[in-house]
C-alpha cells in the first residue's frame, strides 16, 4: 500500500541539538531523536501525537527547549511540554 508522505510545514531543532520536533497539514507533532543529516531515513520517530484540528502551520520551541507553541490554520494556538 502507498503511504504518503509528512507534509511538515513547521520544525525545530532542541537546543541540547539532539531531537527534531516538526508539526504539519496532518495535525500532529512529530519527535525524532537527530542521528544523521546526511541520510534522514536514520532519524528515529520516538513520539508522535495528534495535536489540532486544522492544519498546524507555525510553532515555536522555547530557548529551554521544555515548551512548544503550535498554532494551526483555525488560529488556535497551543502549549505543550516537550518530553526530556
């Protein structure tokens, strides 16, 4: 079966540099551990959750890196707790 691709409009690195956190037309969060730039398919999912009910076009990740702003397409804007 075809399975289509993220469409990620939004990402952001943790500031420690070791997890990718990216958000999109699919309404979800994603969270990968950031292994290698060079071949992505190495990045491991390590969390995933549904987050709006609309398209989530923009987020912000806190200088902390503990705290993740998402907004979507319906201009609700979300906080959440990033996992340590």
């Amino acid at each position: 079966s075809f399975k289509e691709p993220l469409k990620i409009e939004a990402i952001a690195f943790t500031p420690d540099g070791k997890h990718i956190l990216g958000a999109g037309a699919d309404k979800r969060i994603y969270l990968w551990r950031w292994v290698s730039k060079e071949k992505p398919a190495l990045n491991p999912l390590v969390q995933s959750r549904f987050a709006h009910d609309t398209a989530i076009g923009a987020m912000a990740l806190t200088a902390d890196g503990k705290h993740l702003f998402t907004a979507s397409n319906d201009r609700v804007v979300k906080l959440w707790s990033v996992p340590g």
